[in-house]
C-alpha cells in the first residue's frame, strides 16, 4: 500500500506543457479582443 502513496500526483512535463498551450491561447484571445474593440471604434 506504500507504494500508492510514493506515485507522484503531477507530471510535470505534461503540466508544462498545457500550461505553456493555455497561455498562447489566452495570449492568442487577449489580442484578438484587442484588435476588435479597436477596429470598432473608427
């Protein structure tokens, strides 16, 4: 049963990973928003 408890809980490199794909989409989405409100207002 010890063996249960020594699994890690995270893996970092996949965590990295998402982490890193998340940020350019929010990135990606910030500037798209951005770009819009601008172009709306002529």
């Amino acid at each position: 049963m010890k063996a249960i408890y020594a699994l890690p809980l995270v893996s970092w490199n996949n965590g990295i990973l998402m982490i890193a794909v998340f940020a350019c989409v929010v990135v990606a989405l910030v500037a798209a928003v951005l770009l819009m409100m601008r172009s709306g207002k002529k």
